[in-house]
C-alpha cells in the first residue's frame, strides 16, 4: 500500500512532469485601462519614483495601486481640467474608486511578496516587470511561470543560518530559507 506521504510525492512528481504543458502564462497582456494614465509620462519623463505610488511594496506582499488622492497631489494644480484627470476628480466626489484592471496575477497557491524581494535593494522593479517606464500601457513582459521564478532562485544563495541580517524581522525571508523548497513558494 502507498502511504498518504509517499502519493502526496508521487503527485507532486506527476504534476512536475506535466507542467511544462500547462504553465499558465499572460506574457504579452496590456489591457486598456478605465483611465488613461501613462507611466511613460510620470516614471518616464517626469521620473517620478515607482515606489511615490506603489508604497506597499516595500512594506509587504503587495505593492499596490495608489489611490486617487494621491494623483490629486499634482493634479490640482497640473492639467486640473484635463478629461482623465476629471475622471479622478469624479471618482473621489462620489467616492467612486476607479476600477484598474490587473495586469499581474498569480494563482492562488503560490506565494510571492514584493518586500522580500525589494527591501533588499540589489532587485529592481524592471527585473520582474520590464521597463514600466517607457509603458503606455503596463504590458506583462515576463512569463511569471514557476519555471522563471525557479531560474532567479536557483542562482540565488540563501542566508546561511548564523548569517547576520540587517533588515528588520518580518522583512527578509527567515535565515536558512531554501529558495527553491516547494513550501517557500507554496504555503
Ligand atoms: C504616479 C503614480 C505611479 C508611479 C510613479 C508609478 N506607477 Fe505603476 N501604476 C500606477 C497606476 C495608477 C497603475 C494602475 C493602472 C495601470 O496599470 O497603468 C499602475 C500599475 C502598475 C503595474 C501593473 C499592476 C498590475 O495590475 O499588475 C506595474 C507592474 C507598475 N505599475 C509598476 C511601476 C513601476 C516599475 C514604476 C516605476 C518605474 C511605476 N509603476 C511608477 C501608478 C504609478
Ligand atoms: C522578483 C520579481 C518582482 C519584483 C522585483 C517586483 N515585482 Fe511587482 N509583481 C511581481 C509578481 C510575481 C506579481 C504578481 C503577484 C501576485 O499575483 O500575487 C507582481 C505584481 C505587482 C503589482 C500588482 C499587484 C500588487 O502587488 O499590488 C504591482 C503594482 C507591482 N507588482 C509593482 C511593482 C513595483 C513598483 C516594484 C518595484 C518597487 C515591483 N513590483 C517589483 C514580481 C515582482
Ligand atoms: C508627482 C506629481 C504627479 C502625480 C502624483 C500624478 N501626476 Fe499626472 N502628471 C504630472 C505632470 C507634471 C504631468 C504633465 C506632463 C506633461 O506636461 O507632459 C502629468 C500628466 C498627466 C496626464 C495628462 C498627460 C497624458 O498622458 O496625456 C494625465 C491624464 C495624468 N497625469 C493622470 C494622472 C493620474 C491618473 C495620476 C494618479 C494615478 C497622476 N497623474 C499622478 C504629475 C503627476
Ligand atoms: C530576479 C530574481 C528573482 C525572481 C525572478 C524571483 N525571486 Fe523570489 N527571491 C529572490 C531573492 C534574491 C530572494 C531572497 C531575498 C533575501 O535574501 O532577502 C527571494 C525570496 C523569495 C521568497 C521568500 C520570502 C519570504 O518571505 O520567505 C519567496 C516566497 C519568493 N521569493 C517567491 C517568488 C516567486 C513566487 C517568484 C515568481 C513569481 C519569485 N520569487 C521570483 C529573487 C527572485
Ligand atoms: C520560487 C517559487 C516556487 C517554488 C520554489 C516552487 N513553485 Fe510551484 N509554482 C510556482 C508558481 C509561481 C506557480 C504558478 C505558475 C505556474 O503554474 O507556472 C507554480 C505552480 C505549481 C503547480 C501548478 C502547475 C500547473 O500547471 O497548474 C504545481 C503542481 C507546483 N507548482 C508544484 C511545485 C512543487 C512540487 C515544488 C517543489 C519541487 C514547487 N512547486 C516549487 C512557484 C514555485
């Protein structure tokens, strides 16, 4: 008789087998978004930071979408009566928060967390997502398949315990973590 353990193995062995066949992948969407605001024109040319709008991500799992408040911090006084920016105006007077729609999204069962991979400073955002800043539209530009995420982990070396971290607890993955354990990715 197998024991629950060993089928659990065996099925991870089968659904290793049979991914290469069903990776899901979104590489390529760009959908249209309900406003039309352009990175290109504010990380671009008017560089302003990634993380001026997407504050979350060196907090925690996600990095965010800024709400419209915080386009409101230039915007009443830069192109106030442009349309788009009218439909920020619109969304805060009704308390109507605009519907982007995601361009990035894994399933379910795996894990990921923008901090743990920004705080340290050696990733940048274009590492994952391409250059944002010259992006109309956000365009998914990377697989995000766990075979892309596997070939980054492999290279990496953990922290080997003992190691000293100078990032706050709860900010670095736990001294020892196995960048390529199947539980760091799916918990
Ligand atoms: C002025 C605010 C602002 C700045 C600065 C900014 N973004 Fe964004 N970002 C947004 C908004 C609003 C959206 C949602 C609409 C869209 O997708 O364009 C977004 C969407 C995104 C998305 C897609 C999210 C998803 O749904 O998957 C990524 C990735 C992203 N930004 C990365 C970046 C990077 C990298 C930089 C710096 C190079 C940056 N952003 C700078 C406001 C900003
Ligand atoms: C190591 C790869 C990696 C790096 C580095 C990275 N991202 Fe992401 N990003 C992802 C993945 C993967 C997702 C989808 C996560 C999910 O669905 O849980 C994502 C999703 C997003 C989203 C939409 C969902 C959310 O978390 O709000 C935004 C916005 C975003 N990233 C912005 C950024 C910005 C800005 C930076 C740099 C400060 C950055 N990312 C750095 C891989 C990365
Ligand atoms: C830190 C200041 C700042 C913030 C925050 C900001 N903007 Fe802007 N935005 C600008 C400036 C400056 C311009 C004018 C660029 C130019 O003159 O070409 C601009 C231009 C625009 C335009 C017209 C340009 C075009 O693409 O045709 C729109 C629409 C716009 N912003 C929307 C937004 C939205 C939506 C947000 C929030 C997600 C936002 N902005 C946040 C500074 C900002
Ligand atoms: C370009 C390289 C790179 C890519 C791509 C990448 N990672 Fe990582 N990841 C790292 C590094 C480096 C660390 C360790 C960070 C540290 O030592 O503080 C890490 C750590 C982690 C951790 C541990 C965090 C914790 O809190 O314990 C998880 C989970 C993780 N990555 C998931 C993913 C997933 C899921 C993907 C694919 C969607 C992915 N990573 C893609 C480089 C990458
Ligand atoms: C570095 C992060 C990471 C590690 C480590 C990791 N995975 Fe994944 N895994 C992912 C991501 C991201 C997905 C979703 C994208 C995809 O299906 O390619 C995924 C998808 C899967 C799926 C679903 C495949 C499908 O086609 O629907 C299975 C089953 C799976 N992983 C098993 C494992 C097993 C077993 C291990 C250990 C040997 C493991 N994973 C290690 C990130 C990881």
């Amino acid at each position: 008789m197998i024991s629950r353990r060993r089928s659990v193995l065996l099925l991870s062995a089968l659904a290793l087998g049979a991914m290469a066949a069903c990776e899901p992948t979104n590489q390529g969407y760009e959908p249209e978004q309900p406003v039309a605001y352009s990175h290109a024109v504010h990380a671009g040319g008017q560089s302003i930071a990634c993380t001026y709008c997407h504050y979350g991500a060196e907090r925690g799992r996600y990095a965010g979408i800024p709400p419209a408040s915080v386009c409101m911090n230039c915007h009443t006084k830069v192109l106030p009566d442009n349309e788009e920016v009218q439909k920020i105006v619109r969304a805060i007077e009704l308390r109507d928060p605009i519907e982007w729609y995601r361009v990035h999204k894994l399933p379910d069962h795996a894990y990921f967390d923008h901090s743990a991979h920004v705080v340290t400073g050696e990733l940048e955002c274009q590492s994952c997502h391409g250059s944002v800043e010259s992006m109309g539209l956000v365009r998914q530009e990377e697989p995000l398949t766990m075979g892309w995420c596997l070939d980054c982990h492999r290279q990496e070396e953990p922290a080997a315990p003992g190691a000293a971290s100078d990032l706050p607890p709860g900010f670095a993955p736990a001294v020892g973590t196995n960048l390529v354990d199947c539980a760091t990715c799916h918990r």
